[in-house]
C-alpha cells in the first residue's frame, strides 16, 4: 500500500511530517532500567504559536525578494516600446530580448535551484541575489542586443534559483495551518513589485532614458543583499537532514526565536543526500500529481509571460497613449497581488486545487474578452486588473501545490523542476506572441489563442490530488 498521502496544504496534514528526518530528538531522563530514552519529536506537531516575528520576518523578506525579481523581469516589458524605438528592434528581435530572461530562468529552476537541497536555501538565496545585481547593472551598460540578451540570460538564472529556494523556505518556516497563505504572500511580492516598477516607468521614461531604470533596479538588489545576510536563517530542515557542523546549536537559536521548544539531539544522520534525484519526485505515488503539475505549468507559463511581455505593447497598439499603456500593464500586476493573496486565502476554506481551477478557467474568459471587446480606457484597465487576478492568482496556486507536494528532501529540487518544465512554457510564450504580432494577427485571434493553455492548465490543476 502506497504510504504517500499528497494531501492540499490547507488541510494541515503533511506527508512530511512523518518522515524521521525531520524530528528531532529530545532526551527524556533515565527510564526503569537506568538508560535514557530518546523520543522523537516532530518538528511540525510542536506548538507553532502562530506568527511569531522571525516568521513574519522570514516571509515578509521572501515576499520582498519576490517583488525584486518582479523588478527586474517586467521591466523591459515597460521599457520595450522605448528600447525598440530606441535599438530599431523589431517584434521578433525584442521577443528574443524578452525569452533571454525567461531562458535563464529556465536553466537556473533545473540546475541551480536544487543546489539548494544539497547546500542549502541561505546560499543559494544569497549567490543567485549577487548574480542578479551584477546582471542588472550590466544590462543597465549594455550597448548592443548580444550584451542585452547575455545580461538578461544570467538574470533570468539567479532569479529562477532564487525562487524555488525562497518558496522551499516559506513553506518551511510558516505555521502548519499557513503554508498555502504564505507561499501567496511571498509570490504576491512578485505582481506588487511588477506595480511599483510601473509607476515609477511611467514616471521616469518620458523624461530619461530607459538605462536609468535597469541601473536602480540594480542598485535596489544592492541595498537589499545585506538584510538578508543578516536576517535569513538556514532551513531547520535542511540543517536536521544534513547536520554540517554546528548543526544543533545552529537549530537551537532558530528554535528559541521561532518561540519553539529546543531540541537536545538530532536524529540520525542518513547515510546519503539525494537531494539532486529526479526520480524521486515520480515515487510514491507522485508520478500522476508531478505529470500534471509540469503541464499544467507550462500551460500556464505560456499565457502568463505573453501577457506580462506584451500588454503593454498590445495596449499601445490598441490606441493608448504609452503613459496609459504602462498604466494598463501596472494595473495587470496590482491585479495580480491581489489574485494571488485571494487565491491563497480562500484556499483555506475552498481547497487549493478548485481554487486554482476556477481562477484559471475565469483568467481564459477574461482574456478573450480583453482581445474581442473594444473599451474606453477606465473599463480597459479594469478588465486588464481582473486577467491579472485571475491568471496570477490561479497559476501561483501551483507553487503552493508543488511545495506540499514534495518532502523537505527534494523540496527545492520538486519545486525548480516543475518551475523550469514549465520555463519552456515563458519562453515559449513571448516568442510566439512576437511571431503573431508580427503575422498582423488580429488582437481579438491571439488573445484567443493564448486563453486555450489557460484552459489546459486549469483542468491539469484539478489532477494534482490526493494520491
């Protein structure tokens, strides 16, 4: 009999909870015959007490990474109709400017990204953020489309690492019962970042040129690098399953500022860490869930990069003025923290697979109408807000699922897979919608075209269930 149960965060039941790697031992005194009995106590049945602050601190810091790597990844979208006035860029030549990043992402999800289940979430978070301040300065200096796209590839790696390993984290230092809220909070930084990058565009390009952006963009990575040397702790997971030197004593001042009871031993040392085994995201009975969690982010990949790469485009091409159009791909993303945030609230009640299915068949209705519907600007921002919600809100849904899906062993690793599969999918995206822009589709054909992976995503997510 299968001893796997991939059951929804909300649920507060974890498969990973039962796994001997993760209790920790605490001594409890000299039995009748005079030995003393180790018990096993489980990390996650410990009292959670809620939100302590290192928590808050913990996913609030996650979320504001998260919102850095919103940063730099939809700020050519705000700045292509410039660049490509600017460089003599045609769709296709930008579309390979836009896939650069999401390429890097690409490889970072499948080979740095489980990195961290062998070295460790703390590094890995702290190299990849280095590697994107350097990138974003570069691109910032970048004086042809080579230097461009090679500065956008090497972006594109840190924050596919990056992610996987911030969303590896938040799942672990949240309460039990606040796994599926905090993963949402941590992936709305990414939309509010989106929003901010926005303003502050349609603020500064009228008036400078679009270095000046990708230049703070890389200056704010340099700010925030040391905030999370000083506040980001090491996984208690992952310390338990590795045990480096120090290991206890590192655990302990996790423990006694997460409000926790302090453990006095570690378990036993495995022989060997596999945290770098593909084939043990298909054991156990997850060979269904994770098939379907790589389609149906690919899917979801495909329309949600065509959409961050090109609405502001589409919507100058629709009639807006460029300072509206911006505004129009700014309100996209505050949709999108909002989504995301709702998705994850009403997970808890809900469930988090219907959730997510619902949001994504809404986001391919919302996205045809945006294409067929000709509007005034105010109901265009608003129907632009909602396929933000939508889109958002049920693709993130996947996270969530692939971070309950996967043990702590693997949990980076199962997250950057199903991440990086699904990068094909973001590369994909940008490149067609460029070849189909510059085919002279009509707005009405491609929206169409690219709700039906919405469509496909949104039944895959209904497959990711309890095995």
């Amino acid at each position: 009999m299968n001893s796997y149960d991939c059951t929804s965060p909300i649920e507060g039941v974890s498969h990973i909870a039962t796994t001997a790697l993760e209790m920790p031992l605490r001594q409890n005194g000299p039995g009748k015959d005079g030995t003393i009995h180790d018990t096993i106590v489980n990390v996650m049945e410990r009292p959670a007490h809620g939100w302590s602050l290192l928590r808050i601190l913990i996913v609030g810091l996650c979320s504001l990474l998260n919102a850095l790597d919103g940063m730099d990844i939809v700020i050519l979208s705000y700045v292509a109709p410039v660049l490509a006035k600017d460089w003599s860029l045609s769709p296709e030549r930008l579309g390979m400017v836009f896939s650069a990043s999401l390429a890097g992402m690409t490889l970072g999800c499948l080979f740095i990204a489980p990195l961290a289940d062998r070295f460790g979430r703390r590094p890995v978070i702290l190299s990849m953020l280095t590697l994107i301040m350097i990138s974003m300065m570069a691109s910032a200096f970048s004086t042809s489309l080579p230097e461009l796209v090679l500065a956008r590839f090497l972006t594109g790696i840190g924050i596919g690492a990056m992610l996987a390993s911030m969303t590896a984290v938040a799942a672990e230092f949240a309460p039990q019962r606040e796994k599926a809220l905090a993963i949402s909070i941590m992936l709305a930084g990414y939309p509010l970042g989106s929003v901010a990058t926005g303003m502050v565009a349609a603020a500064i390009l009228p008036h400078h040129h679009w270095q000046v952006i990708l230049l703070g963009a890389g200056i704010l990575s340099l700010a925030i690098l040391p905030v999370v040397f000083f506040i980001l702790p090491e996984s208690i997971d992952f310390l338990l399953r590795t045990q480096p030197k120090r290991a206890l004593q590192r655990i302990n001042r996790i423990e006694r500022r997460l409000g926790v009871a302090v453990s006095t031993a570690l378990p036993p040392k495995p022989s060997k860490v596999d945290g770098f085994v593909l084939r043990s995201l298909f054991d156990n009975g997850r060979a269904e869930a994770t098939a379907a969690l790589w389609v149906g982010v690919f899917m979801g990949f495909m329309t949600l990069y065509f959409a961050l790469s090109w609405i502001t485009n589409l919507a100058a091409q629709a009639g807006l003025p460029l300072e509206s159009a911006i505004y129009a791909g700014a309100i996209f993303n505050f949709g999108a923290f909002m989504g995301t945030i709702a998705v994850g609230r009403l997970a808890r009640d809900y469930g988090l697979r219907r959730s997510a299915t619902i949001a994504l068949g809404l986001a391919a209705v919302f996205l045809t109408l945006f294409g067929a519907v000709s509007m005034p600007l105010v109901p265009t921002l608003l129907l632009a807000m909602l396929v933000g919600m939508t889109i958002y809100g049920g693709f993130n849904a996947f996270y969530g699922l692939a971070a309950e899906l996967y043990p702590a062993a693997n949990r980076s690793t199962g997250v950057g897979w199903a991440m990086g599969i699904g990068r094909f999918g973001a590369v994909t995206g940008p490149l067609l919608g460029g070849v189909l822009i510059g085919q002279g589709l009509s707005l009405t054909m491609i929206m169409a075209i690219f709700s039906v992976p919405l469509l496909i995503a949104a039944f895959m997510a209904s497959r990711i269930r309890s095995c």
